[in-house]
C-alpha cells in the first residue's frame, strides 16, 4: 500500500507496542474505531505517554479510514492538530499511535454524568479558540492550492492535553478539495456523527467546507449550554434531548439564559460573550452561503478572548 510505504518511518514493531501498553491492559476508551490503550514509548531516547488505538473491525471501511488517518497526520502537521506517533500493522492486527492527550475529551467534561461542567468561561473560549486555529489551518493553510475538510467535528474529537491546549483528532473520514476554484465541494455518501451533521450535506451528498463550520457551531453551542447535542434519557423530554434546534429557537426568542449552563449566566450579558453568541449562531445557518468562513470564526473567537481577558482584569480591580 503506497501510503504506508511513504509513512514508513512511522512504523513501530508490534512488540514494542505490545510493552508499551502493558499487553493492552491500559484501557481508557472506545470509539467507533476501536479500543484505545495508554502507554509509553521510547522516543529520542525519552519515554513519551501516548494513546493506542487499535482496529477492531478489518472490513474495507475500518482499512480505509486506518489509511486515511496515516496518510493525514504523517503529511499534515499543527500545534492544534493531534500528532502521529506511528502505527503498527503486524499479525493480522492495526494500531494508530497517538500523543496523549492527559486531561481527555471535550466531551468528557460536557456528559450528563457530570452535576456540571467543571471548565471555565475563559478556559471554554481558549479551548474553541485552539479547536479553531487546528480546522483553520485544515482549511486554508495545510498546501498550496489543498484543504482538508474533516467531516467528523464534534466535542468527542476535540482532545485536551495537561496544558489545556484543545487538539482536533480522529482524520478516518476527513477528504482532500482544492482550493483554488471558486467553489470546492465533494460529492460523497454523508457521513459524521448524529446531532453534528450539516443538513445540507446529509439532504443532498455535497459536501463543503461549511460542513465543518457548521459542524463547530454545534460544538460552540455544547460549549455555552454545558451539555452534549443529544442527550437519550428517558427522564428528558423530546425537545430539549437536541440541543441545535431547542438553541437556535431560543436564540431567537431572546431566551437563550433558558438553556445555557448556569454556571456562565454571570457573563450573559458581556462583551465576550456577545461575540462568542453571534459567530457560533452564524456558523449554524441553514444556507451555507451565510456561514462564516473559518478564519472569520476563528478571529472572531480570538475577539472573544481578548474581550474576556480585558474582563477579568475589571473584576479583579473591582475586587481589590
């Protein structure tokens, strides 16, 4: 397979995969993907904590998206993008190996297991703000005349290592457009995750770099509301179990305090997050032609942050 033959380098002996995890007793989640283990490898000399995932399921798609992400990581590199350690293909067997993301998932922090959640305003906009520059560069920046539409953007691909830094992870279904044409679009069989799917590209196989955008203004949304786009609880009702429509109903009714994790309602009325408000809503237009291109996103994020920043620094004088 030429991919993997240009990735060579990056391969690394089932064995030493096999000592890294322990034999796979490390176990600290499944995806659609497979199981994925913690470990240690000896890099440059240095043993280095990194995520192991292994292929569950050998069928033509689990391959594909095997390769798919060998062939995304190893060309494409960014601070916030998740980073390729390598890969093992041996004894019937095929495993990604990945850096270690310490403090997990976006997700994770956003589960209905959880009272509430435990992050921040500031941290929340810092954690969009990184999650933005990594699908900007996927974008606009990754090659001359190339970009790299994700197709999966959703909270539990968003990783978080032990300095807060937000990486985008999990490439198994992302595509290559070009971009010196005046439309890029794909057409392909839609795919990604329920409750994160553009409904133009789920209603017609085109698929755009909206997508994404419209991808990441759910995530924002999860962000604000502190909970996941669909929640499946017998003791929630049909409405509020998706959050995408319920939001952008109360958005417009002027409402939205109704729904947002309550823990953020001190801010409703600030600066920072007026701006984090009308770009995520923007990036949720039903017409792609109205949502806002990523780098919009992201220097409007970056606005945000600032704004939030310029905040705190009020309160703490009020505070003295």
């Amino acid at each position: 397979m030429a991919i993997i033959k240009e990735s060579d380098h990056l391969r690394i002996p089932f064995q030493d995969i096999e000592k890294a995890t322990g034999n796979f007793s490390t176990l600290i989640g499944r995806g659609g993907f497979g199981s994925v283990y913690r470990g240690q490898v000896s890099l440059s000399g240095e043993l280095t904590p990194v995520a192991v995932k292994k292929l569950d399921n050998l069928s033509r798609q689990g391959l594909k998206e095997f390769l798919t992400e060998i062939r995304m990581l190893s060309r494409y590199k960014h601070q916030n993008l998740v980073s390729l350690v390598g890969f093992s293909e041996e004894q019937n067997e095929k495993y990604l190996i990945y850096e270690y993301a310490e403090r997990g998932s976006l997700d994770s922090y956003l589960k209905p297991t959880k009272p509430w959640c435990p992050l921040t305003w500031k941290q929340r906009i810092n954690i969009c703000v990184d999650a933005a520059r990594g699908l900007d560069h996927l974008h606009n920046h990754v090659a001359e005349h190339e970009r790299v539409i994700h197709r999966d953007i959703k909270s539990a691909n968003i990783l978080i290592d032990h300095n807060w830094k937000a990486m985008i992870a999990d490439f198994g279904l992302s595509k290559i457009g070009r971009t010196n044409e005046d439309d890029t679009y794909l057409i392909t069989n839609a795919c990604g995750t329920p409750g994160y799917w553009d409904p133009a590209y789920f209603n017609t196989g085109i698929l755009t770099k909206e997508s994404d955008i419209y991808s990441f203004g759910v995530v924002l949304i999860e962000v604000l509301c502190g909970r996941l786009c669909i929640i499946n609880a017998n003791n929630v009702n049909k409405e509020e179990r998706f959050l995408t429509p319920l939001a952008l109903r109360y958005y417009k009714e002027e409402k939205l305090d109704l729904i947002m994790d309550r823990y953020l309602k001190y801010h409703m009325k600030s600066d920072s997050m007026k701006v984090f408000l009308e770009i995520a809503f923007q990036c949720l237009q039903d017409v792609r032609e109205q949502r806002p291109s990523m780098d919009l996103v992201l220097q409007e994020l970056e606005k945000a942050l600032k704004l939030r920043e310029t905040e705190e620094l009020a309160e703490m004088q009020v505070s003295y």
